[in-house]
C-alpha cells in the first residue's frame, strides 16, 4: 500500500473478502477518500543505481524519495527495504535543503538533516521483511532578531 500510494499509481485494496484492514487502508488517504499522495511518483536515489556496477548489476535494495510541494515549501519522504548495505542519505543527493528528519513509526525522534547529519539507512532494520519511511521538512524562518527557525511536522500520529 506504501508503495503504490508513493508511486502516484492507481491505488485499490486488495484485501480478501472479511479481511479489509480498514485502519491500514485509511493511512493513504482522508476520510472522504482523498488519497493523500506525493506530486512527484518515487524515484530511486542515484547512490543506489550507481552500486548496481560494482555489485554485477545486482540491486543492493530499494532506496527511493519523493516530495510535496505546499505553500512554496517542499517537503520530502525517503523510503527504503531489503537493504543489502547501509547508506548514507544528504540532501543534496535528493534534492531537499537542510531541515528536520523523523522516522514513521517514531514521531518524537526528530534530527537534523543535513550534509553533515545525513540520514543512515540500515540494512538490519529495512530489510526485505520491513519498510523504513522517513519524512523530512525544511527550516523555515520567523525573520526575527534572534534567527529563530521552525519546522511544520505535520499530523504526527
């Protein structure tokens, strides 16, 4: 569901009959039926593409990001599964500028994302049986005195 709803893609359970999991059905989109979805389908980090040559053309795993364009910011979503190795995520190699990082599952450990904070994809916990989904937003600026900065997070449920 992760992926197709990612992928800009046509989007349709395909849960048998009495086994709909509605709660799992409800995170891509709104209660009206909305599908709450990217502006830009997922598109594989080139870090990922490049390893394919050193690895004999094997996929070293599933790397990709996407983004969101609102109120002229854009924010940024990286997905990864059945990693083969870690990596290391800036940036610059998705597009984004500097801002916050958190994890899916755990909204209260938020980091700073930046060339010299990279992201650390590991491959003990993407690997081929889980995802790992983070969601990353820019620095934003108050244009005060002191340079305060702040970062919209979004529903962090």
């Amino acid at each position: 569901m992760v992926i197709a709803t990612l992928s800009t893609g046509p989007l349709s359970p395909g849960d048998g009959i009495n086994y709909t999991n509605v709660e799992r059905i409800m995170r891509c989109c709104r209660q009206d039926g909305l599908i709450l979805k990217p502006d830009q389908s997922l598109t594989m980090i080139n870090t990922l593409i490049s390893d394919w040559a050193f690895h004999g053309g094997l996929s070293q795993g599933e790397l990709y990001s996407t983004q969101t364009m609102i109120s002229n910011q854009t924010f940024f979503i990286i997905f990864a599964s059945s990693m083969k190795r870690d990596y290391s995520v800036t940036p610059s190699m998705i597009g984004a500028q500097s801002g916050l990082i958190w994890f899916y599952d755990n909204a209260t450990l938020i980091s700073t994302f930046n060339e010299s904070y990279p992201l650390d994809v590991s491959a003990t916990k993407c690997n081929h049986l889980s995802i790992c989904l983070w969601y990353v937003s820019p620095l934003l600026s108050l244009n005060d005195s002191l340079g305060t900065q702040y970062a919209l997070l979004g529903g962090m449920e």
